[in-house]
C-alpha cells in the first residue's frame, strides 16, 4: 500500500505541473530586480482580459500568466521579454484584488516576424499593487513557444549622484563593515571612463583621512569599473578610474590628499555595453599614514630588519614611476660625511622602491621624492648624493599588498678622490708618441657631481690635468670596472672653463677615445671623467694622453697618375678625428702631393683596404693643416671614388684618413682623365693590346652618341652613349675583355666580327666582371689574326663617365684523358714475381708450373663506414681542377647541381648511395631531394647541426661562400683510376670569394670505388 500511495502522489503532482501558469490563479511571481526566468508557452486556452491593440497580429495561439508586485510606487518599472519562435505578444494586466478587475493597460508586439529571435519591451510608472504578466503566441503556427527570458527591472534609488548610498569608513585597512549593491535596472547618468556605463549606481563617503582605499568585489556583476569623484553632484571632478581586472576580479583604487570632512562620491558599473550587470559589494578602508611613524636610522652600515604589513597603502605610485599597492615605511637618517651613499638590500618579500627627500619639505604628501632605486632580494642600489649634517627621509614602498619582511642597510659613502673638483685635479704625463708608454690609473668611487655633465649624469665626476706639448694630442680612457664611460675636456681655469670637447661613443666597458686639434703648445688643459648612468657605473679605469704624429711631417710624392701605391698604416690613432667627408676618422693619416700634367677629372681606384679610407684633397699652396680639405670620397676594398678636377702645373695634397685606428695595408691609384672621346664610331675604334696581365687603361664615354647604323646588341639597358675598340685575336684564338667601375659603375658590352657597317654579334654581356655590375667576356676558338670589335656603354645612358678596360689571352681549356692517378682508389695488381716488394717475410707459393704467374697486391687498410677520423696527406690531386666534362653552377652562385647517377655504390654513414649531388660552396650530398635547389651560402651554429645552411647526408670539404656567378669553374667528371677503379671527381677552379672577388679557391673532392676513403684536396 505504501509503494501505491506514492505513485499516486507523484501523478498528482504531475499534473499540477502540467496545469501551472495557465491563468491568472497560478501566476508565477517574477520579482522586480530578481532574476529572469524562462519557461515553454504552451496553453492553447486564451483567458480573459483578451490582447488587444499594438502592432502587429492578434492571432491567440498559446499563453503564459506571471505576477510581480510594485511595493515602493510610484516605480518605473521594465518588462522585457525574449522570445526564439513564433511571434511574442506581451501583455501588462492591473487588478483591483488578486485575479479580480483584471484590465489590460499595456502591450507590446513591435516585431511580427514569426519563427525568429524576438524581444519586446513595456516600461512604464506603476502605483503600488499586484500586476498580471501574459506573455501570449500570436504567429501564424498554431504551436509552443520557446520564451528564453522575461525579467522585471526598475532602476535603483542609487541610479543618479543625487541618489547616492553613503557609505561607512573603516579606520584601518580591515574592512569591517562593507556595502552590498547592484548596477540591475540601473541607466546610465553620464558618460563612462571607459568601457560602458549603462548601468551606473552611486555612493558617497565623507574622508577621515587624507587616504582612503576603495575595493568595490563582483558578486554576479561581471568587469567592474570604479570611479571616484570630488564635488558636488552637477560639479563633479573625477579623481581617478580603475579598470584593472575583467570578470569577477577585485577592483581597487587609493586616493591620496584626500581632505578629511569633505564628501566623495564613487560610481559602479560594468565594462560591457547591455551585459554585466549584477551584485557587488563596495568597502572603504583607511591605510596607515607612513609619516606618522618614521623610526630614525642612527647610522649607515647597520642592518634594519623592516615589516610591511598586508593591505593596501597610502603612495599607489612611487617616484620612480612603479605601481606600489603595497604599505609603505618611513625612516629619517643624517649623514656625517658628505658622499655618494646607496642602499644594500638582503632580502624582501616583494619589490620594494627606495625613495629620499630633504626633511625640511615636510613628509607628507606624494611629491618630493627622489628615486633610489627598485630592489628585489639580495642586490644593492645605484648611489645617491646626501650632504652631511642634512636630515632626509628614507621612503620604502612595497610594488605589492602581501606584506612580509625586508632586511636593508644604507652603505656608507666611501672615501672622496682627492681630484673630487677641478682645484685638486691630478696632473697627467703627455707621452710624446701615439703610442701609449705611460698611463695613470684613477677612479670615480666615491665622487660626487662637481657641475652637470655635458651628457648622462655626472654624480661622480673626478679631475685631471695635462699641459699641452703639441698643436694635438689623444685622450684616451680605457675601463676596469668602470661603466660607459664619459670625458669632457676644458681649457681656461678653475671656475671659469671653457668646454673644448665632451665623448661618449662607446657603451659598457669599451674604450673612449678623442684627438684634439688646435692646442696651443704650454697650455694648461682639464678633462673631466665621470660614468653615464644616475648613481651606477663607477668603478676604476687608466687615462693616457699621447701625441700623434703629424702628417705633415712626412708627406710622399706620387708622380703620375695611374701609378699603384701601396700603403702600410700603422695602428694607433691620428691627427685628424673628423673628416671632410663627415666621418669619424680615429687612425693614422698619411698626405701625398700630386701635380697633374693635364687638366681634368681624376679619380681614385682602391684596390683593397683595411677599412674604410677617407680619401680628402687640398692646394698644397694653402698649407698641410688640418682645415680646407675637400671630400673625395670615404671608400673600402675595391672600390672607385667620384671624380674630381685637378689642374695641369698645380700641385695638390692628398689625404688617406682611416676610419679605424687598428692599422693595416692600402693599395690605391690615382686615375688619370679619360683622353676626349675620339672611338665614338666602328670606323674611329681605338685598338686594344692583348696582354698576359690585366692592365686596366682608363676611358670614358662623356658626350659619347649612339651608333644607329648598328643594331642594338640586345643586353644591358643598351640606350645608346657606345663608345668602340677593336682587338686582334691572338696565336691561341682565346680572349678575354674585362672593365672595372670608374664614374660608371654598370657597363654593358658586346663584341663583334666582321667590319663596319658588316657586323655580327659574338656575345652581349651585362654584368659578368668580377667587379661589381660591370662587363667581361671570354671568347675562346677564334681565329688567330682576325679584328673583333669591342662596342662599351652604360647601363641606361644615365651615369656617363669613366671606365677602365684590359684584354689579356687566358690560355684555353684543355681537357682530361678521362684517366686518374692515385694509390687510395683500389688494389693495385701487378704480375710476374714474389718479391712483393718487401713486406711480407713468409710469402705463399702454390703455383709451380711454368704456365702459372704469381700475383703481388698492394691494398689499403679500410675502415667502417660509420664513423670517419680526418688526417692530413701529401698533396696529391688525382685529376686536374679545371676542364671537367660536366660544368655546373656556370654564371649562378648558391645551387646544388642536378642528380649525379653514379656507375658504383659509395657507402657513407654505413648507407649505401648510387647517385649525389655538388653545391655552388665546396660540397657534395647524397640528398638528392635537394637537386637544382639552394645550397644557402652561411650558418651560425654550433656543430653538430642541420640548422640555417647545413644539410643531412652531406661531405662538407672546404665549405665557405665562394661566387662561381663572378668567375673560375666548378664541375665534375667521371675517372677511370690507374689502378682500374672507378671515381668521381668534383672541383671548384678559381672560383671568387662572395665578399672580396680578387681571392680565388680551388679545390676538390673525390669519391673513390671501393673504399671508404673521401679526399679533400685544395690549394
């Protein structure tokens, strides 16, 4: 029985939850500002009062009864429903008792579309009562709808300033007593601080301190922003917003120089437009007040123990600009020596911001404080000035609110230098070479600032002296442990100086370095040496002013142009720190005099150098000082200047001032003027000697026209501006015609046979020369005896100018037998005796017949293919470099070649292979996935690696960034060995260096047939 009068019951509640919310009697209540409810509108009965009016349709199909009731009337109150189907129709019914004189006296059906998303809205002031809510189906589908919301609102009384809760001010930083709200039914009052602020709420406290914390903590509101105001409500001033968090996170903002008495006002809302509305509770707390306990220090060099308490302090940013939530501590100290003092921390609990200031200003309040340092764990502060007999205040500020303890010392200000002003500078030895014999070593530990600096912060600045010996001298200042060093150098006295220079090129412990020019010989000059940095940086370092030899002492005569010179500049620094050309120019100098034996443009042609060279000229009749120099150019390695114009009889200093004072050689010439141009035809071609030797002649195609009776040759940027030469083809029929830059540095060339006015092109080329984009071509089988015609131009007729240009013969490729030489390859048989040449001293005989031959082997000890040893051989190359049958990377740098299919298995890393690849760079690979692809040309890392350039399965031999796109061959063949086996040669002949093309490599790699052995040869 007991087990059937349960299943009853359950079936009678069933069916009241079946029958609830379909009429007014069993309305569900829905509380105002309470939460929004969802349900499934499904009773087809309509019950009186019927919807009528609004937009829309008025087609009953289902319904859903809620009641709310208005306690605080009059109340504007908000119905919102949404709906996901059908079409929504909401209903406001008043009543004059419960379910009794129901009267419609609002709706809302403002969108009718059917089976969509759908949200009406009533608001309206209602007088205290119980209120009907039908939510009724009028679409056209005679079925339920899905309501997913319906929620009752009514603003706040907080909704504006005017209405503002007060709130309760805890005395400590405990909150005691907080506040409970809500942003629900809230509208916005004015505009957001940020975010938006649809549904703000206000409250007000009345300041008992000077700093109050404000924690506003999420209940169900979602990305709170606090905001603070000073004011009054319609005069409001904000003082600060926080938005710091998002979700249900804590907000919290500390007001500082608040005025007790005076009443503030705080705002709540959420971050989101429409969303985030909810419970919070707000709480004002009262931190304590630094500067109401300030414990002294009595001396430097004791150690404090301080502790911080939990909670939020008075300072939310310290002077030396960090986020400092945390407590603060205050302690007064006086020094007795005047110094440079710092702060040296043992341990901490969090990031803490040392801070001073002067007493005398008072210590409350967040201005006035110098930045110390910020300091975690065990480490020590940069240095700060203090002058002796001067109270000041220590201020500590923890970066967070934790709490917990710090353990500190203020260090004692060490010993003042005695050049600690410019009275006591110390005086300095002036060497009387450039090279540094006698240094003095110094120190800025414990100095303090004399006068600002002339760059960084001079807080430890020290003195010298020295009296000049020469028109010029060197100061150079080399670090121990001093940091970024900075000098500055004066002449005048003591109190009135004049500033000449002040250097700071370098950073960290690197030397500073500067040659001073105009120096009147007995007079006294100071230099100032102080660190960069604010309190850091100090340390020890050694000072030397030396002497530079004078350029003009010793000048050379270059007596014509085109004559090479070769130059050796010593290491150390020079006369000239600046040059004409705008460079710093630390090295050593060195003038030539010139007199030209025509009038014209010149040129300098640099082979090779050491570092950039400024190269600067002058009349020699002005005099060889420093001053009226006039730029050429600054140039490095190969390179050609601009012109400029000399005079016939006139003699001229020339200039080579280095960028570097390391030293190092120089190679250079002076280009004579290009003769006027007379080859501007076929028929007026100047001829051109063949020579063994590149001697580059100097021309130039200047007012040069085109030549329109011949057909453009079809390569580089032909526009006309050709000038012409002829060559006669030597004994051997190979030539080759190379040209270098000049004015211009892009040159388009193309030879021809035949006559003028009967040409054929040979070749076209724009930019095959080792140097830079300019032109070569190497023709070879051509009749001995015979003229060629050389046609030259500029790329684009654009930069006309000088050139140089040079013919010589290289002697023809000839190419290999096919047949190797080499004892590494396989067993080397030979017949006809037992003498084996000596090593076996019990050598085996079983033939005794006359017919038999006895057989003598030399082979090789061979090792497992799984690992590799490397050992230096004798210099041996089995085959030649050049000539191989299979040229690869012809006029392109960086390419792996096509598959190589090889005629034998090659066993590598205990993997067998029949086919390889060779790269542009001094490689060969058994990946043949890479063929015809990039070999890169670089890699930084360390060995073992496949990073960057490096690549699997691969025999690096001499592996570096050779340019077969500028000259020289790579290729390979497939020999026959002396000894009968099989191998396969790769060889790079004369092939460029990528970054200076005047270097030449060759080398190669062999691949040799039974045996494991891989030579690498070069030279």
């Amino acid at each position: 029985m007991k087990k059937k009068y349960f299943l009853l019951l359950l079936l009678l509640i069933v069916n009241f939850t079946i029958q609830a919310q379909t009429s007014c009697s069993n309305a569900t209540l829905i509380t105002i500002n309470g939460g929004c409810l969802n349900a499934n509108v499904s009773d087809n009965t309509q019950d009186l009062p019927n919807i009528s009016g609004c937009t829309g349709s008025t087609s009953f199909q289902r319904e859903r009864w809620y009641r709310f009731v208005v306690t605080s009337g009059p109340q504007s109150v908000t119905i919102t429903a949404n709906a996901t189907n059908r079409n929504l129709f909401l209903q406001l019914i008043s009543s004059t008792s419960a379910c009794t004189g129901l009267t419609q006296i609002a709706c809302a059906n403002n969108d009718t579309n059917n089976n969509s998303n759908q949200t009406e809205t009533i608001t309206t002031t209602l007088n205290n009562g119980t209120y009907y809510i039908k939510v009724v189906n009028v679409g056209s589908a005679n079925s339920n709808m899905n309501l997913t919301s319906l929620c009752v609102t009514s603003p706040p009384a907080n909704n504006n300033c005017s209405g503002a809760t007060n709130l309760t001010v805890n005395p400590s930083t405990t909150c005691s007593t907080s506040t409970n709200g809500s942003t629900i039914g809230a509208t916005q009052s004015q505009s957001g601080c940020t975010g938006t602020a649809d549904d703000d709420v206000w409250y007000s406290f009345t300041a008992t301190s000077s700093a109050h914390t404000i924690t506003v903590t999420p209940g169900t509101l979602t990305d709170a922003v606090l905001q603070v105001f000073s004011g009054s409500c319609g005069s409001l001033t904000s003082l600060g917003c926080v938005d710091n968090t998002f979700g249900s996170s804590t907000e919290t903002i500390t007001l500082n120089s608040l005025t007790p008495t005076n009443i503030y006002y705080v705002r709540v809302y959420s971050f989101g437009s429409s969303t985030g509305n909810g419970s919070f509770s707000l709480c004002v707390t009262t931190p304590p007040n630094p500067c109401s306990t300030i414990t002294n220090i009595s001396s430097c060099g004791n150690i404090t123990n301080a502790t911080f308490t939990s909670g939020t302090g008075i300072y939310a940013t310290s002077g030396c600009g960090s986020s400092t939530s945390g407590s603060e501590l205050i302690y007064s100290f006086t020094p007795t020596v005047t110094g440079a003092y710092s702060i040296s921390q043992t341990s901490s609990h969090s990031t803490i911001d040392y801070q001073f200031k002067n007493s005398i200003g008072g210590c409350n309040g967040t201005t006035g404080w110098n930045c110390i340092g910020s300091i975690n764990g065990s480490s020590t502060s940069p240095t700060f000035n203090l002058i002796a007999g001067t109270t000041y205040y220590i201020l500590m500020d923890a970066q967070n609110t934790t709490g917990g303890n710090v353990s500190f010392s203020i260090q004692c200000s060490p010993t003042i230098p005695s050049n600690d002003e410019c009275i006591n500078s110390t005086p300095l030895t002036v060497n009387t070479s450039n090279s540094c014999s006698v240094t003095t070593n110094g120190t800025t530990v414990g100095a303090i600032q004399s006068q600002p600096g002339c760059t960084g912060n001079a807080d430890d600045d020290v003195w010298y002296n020295f009296t000049a010996t020469s028109t010029s001298h060197i100061i150079s200042i080399s670090a121990i442990s001093m940091n970024n060093i900075v000098f500055q150098v004066f002449r005048g006295s003591c109190g009135s100086l004049i500033s000449l220079n002040c250097t700071n090129n370098t950073t960290g412990f690197s030397t500073e370095t500067t040659t001073l020019t105009g120096l009147t010989v007995g007079l006294n000059y100071y230099v100032r040496i102080y660190s960069n940095s604010n309190g850091t940086g100090q340390g020890t370092f050694t000072i030397c002013v030396s002497t530079p030899v004078n350029p003009c002492s010793a000048i050379n005569n270059i007596s014509s142009c085109n004559t090479v010179v070769n130059l050796n500049v010593p290491a150390g620094n020079g006369f000239y720190n600046t040059s004409a050309c705008g460079w710093s120019t630390p090295g050593s100098e060195t003038i030539y005099t010139f007199t030209p034996s025509i009038t014209g443009p010149y040129s300098i042609s640099q082979t090779s150098s050491f570092t950039f060279i400024d190269y600067q000229f002058k009349l020699a009749s002005s005099g060889c000082g420093a001053t009226g120099w006039t730029c050429i150019d600054d140039m490095t390695g190969n390179s050609n200047s601009p012109t400029f114009n000399l005079t016939a009889g006139t003699t001229y200093y020339l200039l080579l001032d280095p960028e570097s004072n390391t030293g190092g050689a120089v190679t250079f010439s002076i280009n004579c003027p290009a003769p006027p141009v007379t080859n501007d035809n076929c028929s007026t071609a100047i001829p051109l000697s063949v020579s063994s030797d590149c001697n580059y002649s100097t021309y130039s195609n200047t007012g040069a026209t085109s030549s329109p009776s011949v057909p453009a040759p079809g390569c580089a940027g032909y526009s006309g501006g050709d000038i012409w030469f002829t060559v006669v083809v030597p004994a051997n029929g190979s030539i080759r015609v190379d040209t270098r830059q000049g004015t211009i540095t892009d040159s388009g060339m193309a030879i021809y046979t035949g006559s003028c006015g009967s040409l054929n092109l040979l070749e076209c080329d724009d930019d095959d020369s080792s140097n830079g984009m300019m032109s070569m071509i190497d023709l070879t089988g051509l009749t001995p005896g015979i003229t060629l015609y050389v046609r030259f131009w500029e790329f684009g007729n654009d930069n006309n100018g000088t050139f140089g240009i040079c013919v010589t013969s290289p002697e023809p490729c000839v190419a290999g037998n096919g047949i190797g030489n080499t004892t590494d390859g396989c067993p080397n048989i030979s017949s006809g005796g037992l003498g084996l040449l000596g090593s076996d001293p019990d050598p085996i005989s079983s033939c005794n017949s006359s017919a038999c031959v006895d057989l003598e082997a030399t082979y090789l000890t061979l090792g497992s293919p799984t690992s590799y040893s490397v050992e230096q051989i004798a210099y041996n190359p089995p085959y030649q470099y050049n000539c191989l049958t299979n040229p690869i990377s012809v006029n392109i740098d960086d390419v792996w070649s096509p598959v190589i299919n090889l005629p034998f298995n090659f066993c590598f890393y205990n993997n067998t292979y029949s086919s390889c690849i060779v790269g542009s760079n001094g490689m060969i690979s058994f990946n043949t996935g890479n063929a015809n692809g990039s070999t890169g040309w670089r890699f930084d890392e360390n060995l073992p690696s496949l990073d960057e350039a490096l690549f699997s399965n691969t025999i690096y031999g001499v592996y570096h960034d050779i340019d077969p796109s500028k000259g020289g061959e790579v290729g390979w063949e497939l020999i026959t060995l002396d000894t009968g086996c099989r191998a396969l040669v790769a060889a790079w002949n004369d092939v460029p260096m990528f970054s200076n093309n005047s270097i030449l490599y060759s080398g190669m790699i062999v691949l040799y047939e039974n045996t494991n052995i891989i030579p690498v040869v070069h030279y």
